[in-house]
C-alpha cells in the first residue's frame, strides 16, 4: 500500500521561500519600528543609514544562526540546547560589538560612554531581537515535526482502517457461492443446461461487479440496489415464486452514499433464515429514506424471525449495545464492525422481531451525497427478468453445510 504524502501547513509547502519571507517580513518589521520611533522623536534623517547597517547586520547574523541550528536540531536535547545558548550568547556579543561600533562612529563629535559600555548598554536590545528570532526558529521547525509526525500517524491510522475495511469487505458469506455451485452442478447433472448456463452467466456478472468496486469505496443507494438484484437474479433462479421482493426508494435517497456491498449480506441472511426453510417462502423487503440529515435504511423479510425453536433464534448471540443479533458467519457482524470502521459512534444498527414474526435490521448512517450530483438520480433498477424454465426440485432451497 503506497504511502500517501506528506502535506504541511500551505505556508509552509515551500519550506526555503516561508524562511526568506519570514525573515525580510521580520526584519524589515523593526528597521520601520525603529525608523518610525527615530522620526517620531525628531531626531536626524541620516539615522536612518545606522539604523538600516544595523538591521543588515542582524539579517547576516540570523543567516549564520539559522545554518547552525539546522546542524544543532539534529543531536540530542542536552547538545541541542546547550550548543544554541552559547551560539546565542556570541551571536549576542558580535552583533552588540557591531552595533556599539557603529554608534561610536556616528556619535564621533560627541562625548560618549566607551565602547565597553556601550556594548553592555546594547546587549539586552540586541539580545532580545535574536532571542526572539531564535525561538521562533526553534518554534516554527518543531511545529513542523509535529506537524509531520502527526499526519504520518493519521497515514498510517487511515491506511489501517482501509485494509480492515478491505478484510472485512472480502468476507462474504460462503454459503451464496456453494448453493449456487450446487445449484448449477445439480442442472448439469440434470442435462438443463439453458437454466446452468444462465445461473453461471448471472453469477460471473456479481462476481466481476464485487471484485471491480474498491474494498472502501462508497456507492450510491440506487447503485447499490443494482448490486442487489444481480444477486437476487441468482437467487430467484433457485427459489423461483418463493423468493419475493419489494424495493421502496424514496428519489431523494438513491443518491445517498453509503459503503459498497454493505446491504448483501443483510438480503442474503434473510434468504437463508426466512426464505430457504419455509414451504411457502418469504417476501423480502428493502426500503431506504432520508431522516433529516440521516439515511435511514431497513431490511425486513417475512419469515419465522427469533421464534423459539426457529434457526434464527438457535443461532442468535448477545451482544453489548446491539441487542439480539444472529450470528451467520460474518453477515451481520461484518456490517456491524464495517458500520463502526466508517462512522465510529456516529451510526444505528438495530435489530427487530416483531411478536407477529419477522425480522427487520435498521440502518442509520449521516446523509452524504454523491460527488457532482445534486439532484436524485433514477429510480433503482427494476427487478430481473423472469428466471428461464423452473429449476428441478433438488435445487431449489438448497443449503450449504
């Protein structure tokens, strides 16, 4: 998995152009402090000429400082900060000693203090400047380190939760890929090869659809809905009239996005427990909406639901925060945990069974819209084709060990 590069704050995209803008920005900031206080108090214009060496001088000197302490970042704390103090202290010295010598030149016809003393009398202002140049150095660049190492561990933390997103969305439940081998073994056998033909050619089409979407991407409600009845025409072919569905997708909820083939595994725990063990099979239905600022889907079928003595009921588990779920291999639990990888906290997952029977999950995830689409696409695909001639009697509602 490429790692994905690292993005500083915009001004500091281009580290070397932020410095030298930093640096005339700052500099040019005091030397108009300065001119501004020298006019302000009435004294000589040609001040200014003393005023513009001494920020030159200051200039050159942060210039050496910053080539060292780009030397001293890189040792350890005690050398780091204790080779920066003495750095700081001559640089202090040299630009007190440049200042005090200028001053003395410019002072030349009047009687002032020497130039000892005016070193003494300089080194706190000049040693505020590059003190305060100094930190701010030192302050920029461990920001950037942060800053750096931040956004690697929010890399390396995203690129996590993409590879369990990809595990958990590659966990498909065996049991649909063995009963439709079954199925189309069984119509071999049998000699019915337009019905073989055609289960194999609506199965290769699912398969291509599942391996082509991105493991992490998001589809739309109505694209998702199309995966669907790939998939249900491969069941239809099995179950015929005992399998039936009902798609109810408000227009402007088909262009909600959600995670890709989140909502198969809820269709196909509902053929295995709702459809598969009755003689008169179940009605299957889907219904998505848009609740506010949330897309609020639900799956329901008509079948026995956790009835005592029911399969659903001999397979289902509890579990902290969710209620009664049913455990089928990775079905709902694998939607649960994909629920939790894409929105955390910030998501519904119930499940329930009404006393009359049946069982409906509920989905609640924040509303996001398609990229580019403002407007709802097309109603969802209309359901598959009537399946070719019936499937012989040992095929239908075939189960996987």
């Amino acid at each position: 998995m490429a790692m994905l590069p690292f993005r500083p704050a915009p001004f500091f995209d281009d580290k070397n152009a932020a410095f030298w803008n930093l640096q005339f920005a700052g500099w040019g900031g005091v030397f108009a402090l300065r001119a501004v206080s020298s006019i302000a108090n009435q004294l000589p214009l040609n001040l200014l000429l003393v005023l513009m060496v001494q920020m030159i001088t200051g200039f050159a000197i942060s210039l050496v400082l910053s080539v060292i302490y780009r030397q001293l970042m890189q040792r350890r704390a005690i050398v780091t900060w204790t080779m920066t103090a003495v750095t700081l202290v001559v640089a202090i010295t040299v630009f007190a000693a440049i200042d005090a010598w200028l001053q003395g030149i410019y002072y030349s016809g009047v009687r002032e203090a020497t130039f000892a003393q005016r070193i003494l009398a300089l080194v706190f202002l000049d040693g505020t400047l590059l003190g305060a140049w100094s930190a701010l150095y030192y302050a920029i660049n461990f920001f950037l380190q942060v800053e750096e190492q931040a956004d690697r561990l929010e890399r390396l933390e995203a690129q996590a939760t993409s590879a369990q997103l990809a595990m958990l969305r590659y966990q498909l439940n065996p049991h649909f890929l063995f009963n439709t081998l079954n199925s189309i073994s069984t119509l071999v056998l049998l000699k019915q090869t337009e019905p073989a033909n055609a289960m194999l050619t609506r199965l290769s089409a699912f398969l291509r659809h599942t391996l082509v979407s991105e493991p992490g991407a998001k589809v739309t409600v109505a694209q998702e809905v199309e995966t669907l009845q790939l998939y249900l025409g491969i069941e239809r072919m099995r179950f015929e009239e005992r399998l039936r569905t009902e798609f109810q997708v408000d227009p402007e909820a088909a262009n909600a996005c959600l995670p890709s083939m989140l909502l198969q595994p809820l269709v196909e725990n509902a053929i295995k427990y709702a459809v598969s063990p009755q003689e008169e099979g179940a009605c299957i239905t889907l219904s998505a909406r848009l609740v506010g600022r949330r897309l609020r889907i639900a799956v329901s079928d008509t079948g026995p639901g956790l009835r005592e003595g029911s399969d659903r009921a001999s397979a289902s588990t509890a579990l902290a925060g969710v209620g009664r779920t049913v455990s089928t291999g990775v079905g709902l639990a694998n939607i649960r945990d994909r629920l939790a990888q894409a929105y955390g906290e910030d998501h519904r997952f119930d499940i329930r069974n009404p006393p009359e029977g049946g069982f409906t999950v509920i989905i609640e995830i924040p509303h996001e819209a398609a990229e580019g689409d403002k407007t709802a696409p097309a109603q969802p695909a209309a359901p598959a084709a009537a399946p070719p001639a019936p499937i012989p009697a040992p095929a239908i509602g075939t189960t996987a060990a």
